[in-house]
C-alpha cells in the first residue's frame, strides 16, 4: 500500500493513503478533495516480449514511498519519480524522473610487490 503520511495547513490537512491524497477541511475533518496519484508507466526500453531465459523486470511500486509539505507545495514520492502538488487545490505542478543510482565502481587490483 506504501507509506502513509499526513501534513496539516491552519485551514486544510492533507492525508496520503497508498495512491490517493486527500485534504480535509479543519477543524470538522470534512473530506474536500481526493486525487490519484499518476498509475506507474513502465520503462521505455522494455521489449514486449522476454527472450528466453531472462526474467521480466520487476513491476514499479505500488504506492507512495515518501511524503512532504511546505505551505504552497506538496510532495510525494513514488517510485522513481518526485511529484509536486500546489495546496490548496492539489493540482499537479511538476514531476521529475530520478536518476537511476549507478552501481559502485570495482576497486582497481592491489600490486602484489
């Protein structure tokens, strides 16, 4: 389901449950708005179909993995992408792609003298 978070505003809190953000009205906690965040697309480079031997690559994950608010900004992490909401109307502002990490460098051979 992914992590669940939750960031207040004096007038609105926001509440993020696996893929949906939803804010709430304070103090009566009345429910005003509720959004998906964007479904995962699958990488560009994968073939439609496996060669043999080689497995599929995993599916993206499900859900949110990070959450975090300023007072003109929500933003959620999903996945490999980083996306910023406005508040209060919860419109989608931006979106970036995160480099994919690189794997360490092998140590260079010790001499043996």
């Amino acid at each position: 389901m992914g992590v669940s978070g939750i960031y207040g505003t004096p007038q609105h809190l926001y509440v993020l449950a696996g893929c949906k953000i939803m804010q709430y009205n304070l103090p009566d906690l009345k429910l005003l708005k509720s959004i998906d965040l964007p479904k995962p697309v699958p990488p560009a480079a994968a073939p439609p179909g496996q060669v043999q031997g080689h497995k599929p690559p995993p599916p993206p994950m499900a859900g949110a993995q990070a959450f975090w608010g300023s007072n003109k900004a929500l933003y959620v992490l999903a996945g490999p992408m980083l996306y910023q909401y406005s508040l209060p109307d919860l419109t989608l502002k931006n979106k970036v792609e995160l480099p994919k990490p690189k794997p360490p460098k092998p140590a260079p051979p010790k001499a043996d003298f």
